[in-house]
C-alpha cells in the first residue's frame, strides 16, 4: 500500500473478519449479523438461516505465534525503539 498506513489498508478487513469468527466460535453459536455489524444481505441468505443456531463445535484462540517483528508490523504494536511506553 502506498497511502502511508504500512499495510493496514490490507489487514484491517481481514482482522475485522477474524474477530468476528473468533467471537462466534467460544460462544458456539453462529453469528447473527454480517462480519462489519450490518444485518445480513440478500446474498448471505444460507448464514441468515443458521443465524444464532448452534455450531457443532466450540474452540478458543490460546496465542498467536510470532516474534516481536511481526507483532510490531501486522498487530501494531509498538517497537523496541518506539518512544510509545
């Protein structure tokens, strides 16, 4: 991405689709609404019907591998240099 964002442009919507799965999962439940909060459109008419149905499992995300590099990059999180403490 050029626009200055170091790749946020990029990963923002796919975190954005990853806590929506990953707060649907522990709960067990299938989620009631799109991934953004808008209610579910005409083409999402199969995840409407199972909206709020039970999932046939349960799980949790216990940690995410990586060293402080990618944390820093793809999380944004702040460097060992930062001056963010």
């Amino acid at each position: 991405c050029r626009c200055g964002c170091k790749g946020w442009c990029s990963l923002r919507p796919l975190m954005v689709f990853l806590r929506w799965e990953l707060v649907s999962m522990p709960a067990g439940l299938f989620p009631t609404k799109r991934h953004d909060g808008a209610p579910w459109q005409d083409s999402d008419r199969e995840r409407a019907l199972r909206a709020g149905q039970p999932l046939r499992f349960r799980s949790a995300l216990l940690f995410i591998k990586g060293d402080w590099s990618e944390f820093c990059t793809t999380l944004g999180f702040p460097s060992w240099k930062s001056s963010v403490r």
